[in-house]
C-alpha cells in the first residue's frame, strides 16, 4: 500500500500516471488488461495517458515533433506530484521525466524495459 504524498490531503493517494508502450495504446495496455479496474476498486484515480502517435494522443507528421515526447506528455499530467507506471516504451519515458523534474513524481514503477535500458550505450 502506497502511503499518502506529504502534500496530499490527509487519506488521499496522489492519481496514478499510466504510461504504454509502443505501438499501443493507454486504453488496451491498461483497460483492457483490467489495470483500470483495479485501480479504481483500491479508491484510486488513474490518469491513462497515450503517448504522442498512439491512441488519442496527437498524431504529428513532422518527426521533429517527437523531439518532445517526454514534455508533450508532461503538459498533460495533473498539477500535483503523481505515482507512475510504464511499460515498455512508457517506462523509458517516464523515467527520463522522473530525472528532469523529480519533483513530479511521489513514486515510479517501470516495468517491461529490458536488460538494454540499462547497459552503457556501445557495451
């Protein structure tokens, strides 16, 4: 059980960021799969974001675009500090978020990032 973030109103949990991966969408990476659901059944507001290119999210032509990924999708989380979780191309995300603005984030969860995430570039 995750305990409240000090800035949020007493018995309440920060929302949860849910990030997917790539190739899908927020909405069959955690509705689909019943992540929705239980997030909800534990009292808590999950935020399911799409990320740029996937689901509802903008659809840019211009690959320069995707230079902004990770700050297009910051602009949409809620003003307070968020719980996360992301899978595969969402944890990468995520965590280079969480670096740049830690103050952000209550907690991170990432998951589905392979080995390779964390192997120095060239090894």
């Amino acid at each position: 059980r995750v305990p409240p973030h000090p800035q949020a109103p007493t018995g309440a949990h920060p929302p949860v960021v849910l990030v997917h991966g790539i190739a899908t969408s927020s909405a069959r990476t955690w509705g689909d799969n019943g992540w929705l659901d239980l997030l909800a059944d534990a009292g808590r507001t999950a935020i399911p974001l799409d990320q740029m290119g996937h689901g509802s999210a903008p659809h840019p032509t211009d690959p320069a675009a995707y230079d902004r990924l990770e700050e297009e999708l910051l602009e949409r989380f809620p003003a307070e500090p968020v719980d996360a979780i992301g899978f595969s191309l969402g944890a990468p995300t995520l965590l280079t978020l969480a670096s740049a603005h830690p103050e952000r984030f209550h907690s991170l969860i990432v998951a589905g990032v392979g080995a390779n995430l964390f192997r120095p570039a060239g090894a």
